[in-house]
C-alpha cells in the first residue's frame, strides 16, 4: 500500500506565493528582454511597454540573475545578445510570440470589427503597380485598420522586421511561412513595336544573342536571371546586356523607348501589350511554374485585420487582368 503523501510534498501556501511571485517576475523579465531585442535599446523598450527606462533594466538584470548567465553586452553607445542571450531568445521566441498574438485575438473578438495596424511588405513593381492602388478602397471598408506598406526588393524577414503579411513572386521555399496563390506569375519576352520593326524578334533562345538585352539587378548585387522551359526542363541565363538597372519600372521605361528587348513580369506588361505599346514573343519558352504569393506566418491566431486583409486582396487582385500570356504574342514580326 502507497504512503500517503506527507505535508511536505506539496507547497505550502506561503511557498505557492513565493512561486506564483517567482513566475511573475520571470514572466515580467522575459517580456523586459525580448522586447529590448526588437527594439534595440532599453529606453525604446521601455516606451513600447509603458514602463520606465530603470524598470526595463531591473527587470533584465533580475532575469540574468536568475539564469546565472548574462544575455546581453551593453556599452553606453552599443547593444548585443551574448551567445547565452542568442540561445535563451531564441528559445524564448516562439512562445512570446504566441502568447501576444492569444492576446490580439481576444482583443480583436472583444473589440468588434478589425482594427490595429498591419506591416506589409512587397517587391517595389508590385508594389506600386498592383499592391497599393487596392489600399483606398481596402480602408474605406476597414477604416480602423492602419496599414504600413514597405517597398523592398530583398523578401524582408518576418520576424526582425515584424511584418505581418508579405506579397512575394516566383517560388517559395521557405516552409515556415502560410503561402496562398493569387495568381499564376507570368513571365513575358517583350520590346516595343518600333525595335520589333527595326531588328525582328527572337524566335529561339539562341537568337537572343543578336538582341539589345536589357538586365535587372537584384537587390543581392546579382544579376536576375532569365528563365525559360525547353522540353519541359528549366533553362536559366544572363544574357550579355547594354544596359542595367536596379529598378524594374526603369528596365519596362526602357523596353518601351525601343532601347532593347527585356523579360518582365505579366503585370507590368499586360496593359501595355493590350494597347499595343508593347509586342511579346516565344510564349513556347514561358516557364509556368511561377506565382504571386500572399504570405503570412501561421495560420493559427490569425488577427481579424490580417484575416479581412488576405481575403480582400487574394479577391481584388484575382479580379485585376494580370494573365496575358494567351492573347498577345508577334511571333511573326
């Protein structure tokens, strides 16, 4: 027969306060930390959590105490993770993480209709072209949610840039992230009709040698690669160009001043090609495996503003006519 259990297997209530203090504290000093991380300073820190300066600092001190580690090098002018800090944040993250965003729900379903802010990010083309013309209407429906549009050619990180959504073009390999489709991402060869008329256009891959190419710079440093499907393989090159930009809107202002022939993005080209100011060729080499991305981190404590938001755009964008791939191409120019 077991032993019952004797008085001392159980906390006592003075020693359930000394934990429960204990766990509030901690919990406090967490908090204090992670949010010196995002914010980069103590005193920022302090101004997002409402508290002082000296509080944040006690609360971190208190926290390195307990550890019996220090988590962070701090100067009067510089602020890093030690290696000890890098591993315990990095631990830390995910259930901070899910805890704030518990907590936005439950605001969010107390509050009634979506509000808050949202950071979105997207490549500067699409972007200007495609992303920002849909915002009026978006805040006219959802006037209480603030929106944050950045512009960036590299995909900006999720986490240290604390971006809520991010529209993203090609393919995606990150894992981690909830990607839906908008819509198939179309990739033309195209110039203008006057260098069309005055040098004809390719009608295979190897012809493209005898072109005025026109190059993308990615914000890597790296030439953009054109990209093209023979026999159902992918076939990459850079093509040798007499002009390169970093800009996409400046390589499409480019194309349509005759100064050569470029690949770009359906979206750029779409009105062009139907108003006639460009002409497209070689559909026969168009890879189609491509698309334009909505992306966010998880689909679980999803905000009301991130959830109206995905679902307004993936609808206002899929109305917008991004796909035509089929209707003009001047294979006999």
């Amino acid at each position: 027969m077991n032993a019952p259990y004797s008085s001392s297997s159980s906390p006592s209530p003075n020693n359930a306060d000394s934990l429960a203090a204990s766990f509030a504290t901690s919990y406090a000093a967490v908090v204090a930390f992670m949010t010196v991380v995002a914010e980069g300073s103590f005193s920022k820190a302090g101004d997002r959590l409402g508290i002082g300066r000296s509080a944040v600092s006690r609360g971190v001190q208190k926290l390195e105490s307990h550890l019996g580690a220090r988590l962070l090098s701090r100067t009067t002018r510089s602020l890093a993770l030690t290696p000890e800090g890098e591993i315990f944040h990095a631990r830390c993250h995910p259930g901070i993480a899910h805890i704030s965003q518990a907590i936005e729900d439950l605001r969010d379903l107390r509050d009634g209709p979506p509000r808050g802010s949202l950071r979105i990010c997207a490549s500067v083309g699409f972007g200007r072209r495609v992303v920002a013309p849909l915002l009026r209407d978006f805040q006219l429906q959802y006037p209480d949610i603030e929106l944050d549009l950045l512009l960036n050619e590299a995909p900006a990180d999720f986490i240290s840039d604390r971006i809520d959504i991010s529209f993203r073009n090609g393919r995606l390999e990150d894992s981690q992230i909830v990607a839906r489709q908008i819509v198939p991402m179309q990739v033309l060869l195209c110039a203008s009709p006057a260098y069309a008329a005055s040098r004809g256009m390719p009608q295979v891959l190897d012809e493209l040698a005898n072109h005025d190419c026109i190059n993308f710079r990615l914000a890597s440093g790296r030439l953009c690669e054109w990209e093209f499907k023979v026999q159902g393989e992918s076939r990459k090159m850079t093509p040798l160009s007499r002009i390169t930009f970093n800009d996409v809107e400046l390589v499409l202002q480019a194309v349509l001043e005759g100064q050569g022939i470029a690949q770009l993005e359906g979206y750029q080209v779409c009105e062009h090609l139907r108003e006639g100011r460009l002409v497209s060729c070689m559909p026969q080499y168009a890879p189609e495996d491509r698309g334009h991305f909505i992306c966010y981190l998880s689909r679980r404590h999803l905000p009301s503003r991130v959830r109206v938001f995905v679902d307004y755009m993936t609808a206002a964008i899929r109305g917008l006519q991004l796909q035509c791939a089929s209707e003009f191409f001047s294979l006999n120019i």
